[in-house]
C-alpha cells in the first residue's frame, strides 16, 4: 500500500494552481469545471467536516490540513475537527458538517450525511483523471494506453471503455491484466511491440512506467500515480502535457460526486 507523505503534500496550493492549469490547457475547463460538467452537481453551500484518523499508520503531517486547504481552494466551507477518530466525528457532526471526509491507511471517504451519499478516494480518482485525459482537446485518435489496473486504475480503464474508446491497458501484474482484458474488453498492450499514443493513463505506485516508444509529440498524460511515471527529460523532449497532483483532483471528484 502506497501512502502519502507529508513532503508529496508539500505547497498544495501551488500544486492545485498548476493542475488547474494544466488541465485547462487539455480540456478547455478548470478542475471544477470538468468536475461540474461530468457530475452534473454544483455545490451550495455544504459545510465540510474533515476528521484526523489515527489507526494503522497513524496521522500523516499536512493531509488534514491539505484537505482543508483543497476545499477551500474550491469554494467549499470547511473545518479540521481538534480531536481525531471517534470523537473527531462527533465533533464535525455537532459543528455543523454536512460532509465528513476522513481517511485510515485502506479507505478515504466522502460521506454526505444529508442525501447520504458515499464516495471512495480510489474510483473517483481513476475516473476523474480519465474523464480529464478523455476531454484532451488535441487527442489524435480514440486510442488510450492505461498503465496499472488497480484499485485507481481499474476504475479509470472502465471509464474510457463507457466513453467509446478503445482501452490497450497494461498492469505488471498478469492476472489483474488478464481480470481487466476479459471483463472489459480491453486489448492487452504488449511493450515488446509499442505504439504510440495521444491519450496515456497512469496509476501505478512506480516511476519510469511509461516507455519513451509509446510517446507521440504533446501527448497527454494524465497520471494520480505517485511518484511520476514519465522522467522531465522526456516530458521536454516530447512536449508532454502533465496533469498529476497528489490530493487535490481527486477530493474535487470525490465531493461534487455526493452533492
Ligand atoms: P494498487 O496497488 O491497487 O494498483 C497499482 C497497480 O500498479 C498494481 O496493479 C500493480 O501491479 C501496478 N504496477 C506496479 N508497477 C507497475 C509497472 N511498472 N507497470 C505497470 N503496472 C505496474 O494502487 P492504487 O490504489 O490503484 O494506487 C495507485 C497509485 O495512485 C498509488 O501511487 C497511489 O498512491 C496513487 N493515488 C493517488 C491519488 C491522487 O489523488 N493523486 C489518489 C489515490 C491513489
Ligand atoms: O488522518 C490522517 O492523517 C491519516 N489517517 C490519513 C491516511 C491516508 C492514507 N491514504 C493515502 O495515503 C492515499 N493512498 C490515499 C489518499 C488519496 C490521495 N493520494
Ligand atoms: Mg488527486
């Protein structure tokens, strides 16, 4: 299990700021635009409680706080409860949160406690970076390279197959490969005989997970997985559009998913 570090989480603002960017120059929209427009929700007002969690591996330097400092950045009124766990909950419920987020070392949520609805940090990040990558207004094809068919990744596949388009995934694990290719029709990608690609999908835990042959000028990459999959040298050398940020894009996605 990949955790976050409080280094990864390290100027979030500036990190946000520059995803925005970047995914502006893909799709057109802002973070909180592809979020609106593929959600088809709009925030009003929703007070967010967000909850320390202490189990397992315990409390992680600055995510609290970069949760606080996300939603925020996108519009949403929120508190950190002073307590953790149990009585953290109880906390946020008392003061007023209409939407708890809270994570332990397995699951982040998103609980809407008015409609009740529930969201999970894995799916919602794999589609939502999908859904960016698949708006990549210069894309030459209809053809997506995914690597890493996990917990995000498996989601985000699933997500371009509903989208019409045509998925080669790749997962260094032969049985996920195998479980994606059959229940999604996906077409295994073999790197011993690479393409390239317009639209490339990342989740992995890994660095240097993309090969430089599956690469075509200003491509996109649209990557949660931490580290980063593709090296700066190789994002110079073929003007690669990046869209990777640690929390952030994949929060927004989780919270307009419950509204
Ligand atoms: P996971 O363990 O469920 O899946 C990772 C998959 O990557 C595995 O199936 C593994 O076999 C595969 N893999 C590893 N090395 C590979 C390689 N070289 N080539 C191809 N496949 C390879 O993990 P997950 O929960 O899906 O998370 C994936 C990554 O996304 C992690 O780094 C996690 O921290 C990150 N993440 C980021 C965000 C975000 O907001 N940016 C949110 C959630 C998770
Ligand atoms: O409250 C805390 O400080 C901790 N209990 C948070 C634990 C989060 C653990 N999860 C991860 O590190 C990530 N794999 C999931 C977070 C999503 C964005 N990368
Ligand atoms: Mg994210």
């Amino acid at each position: 299990m990949a955790l976050l570090t409080p280094e990864d989480l390290e100027n979030i603002n500036r990190q946000l700021q520059e995803a925005d960017s970047a995914v502006r120059r893909v799709t057109g929209l802002d973070i909180k635009g592809v979020c609106k427009d593929f959600y088809g929700t709009t925030p009003c007002c929703e007070k967010i409680g967000i909850v320390p969690v202490t189990s397992g591996n315990g409390i992680i330097g600055n995510f609290s706080a970069s949760l606080h400092a996300i939603t925020e950045y996108f519009g949403f009124d929120s508190f950190v409860t002073d307590m953790p766990d149990v009585s953290g909950y109880y906390e946020a419920v008392r003061n007023g949160a209409q939407i708890i987020l809270m994570a332990d070392d397995n699951t982040f949520l998103a609980h809407n406690l008015k409609n009740g609805k529930i969201a999970n940090n894995q799916p919602c990040t794999g589609i939502i970076y999908a859904e960016i990558a698949s708006r990549h207004l210069k894309a030459d094809s209809k053809d997506v390279l995914a690597v890493g068919l996990g917990k995000v990744g498996f989601p985000g596949a699933a997500h371009f197959v509903h989208k019409g388009f045509r998925v080669y995934g790749y997962d260094a694990d032969r049985d996920l490969l195998e479980k994606s290719v059959s229940s999604l029709g996906i077409i295994p990608f073999d790197p011993d005989n690479p393409k390239k690609f317009s639209i490339i999908f990342e989740a992995t835990p890994c660095e240097d997970t993309i090969p430089e042959a599956v690469l075509s000028e200003n491509c996109v990459i649209s990557t949660p997985g931490i580290p980063c999959a593709i090296s700066r040298e190789l994002q110079k050398k073929y003007g690669i559009e990046l869209v990777m940020e640690p929390l952030g894009i994949g929060t927004a996605s989780m919270l307009y998913s419950v509204l």
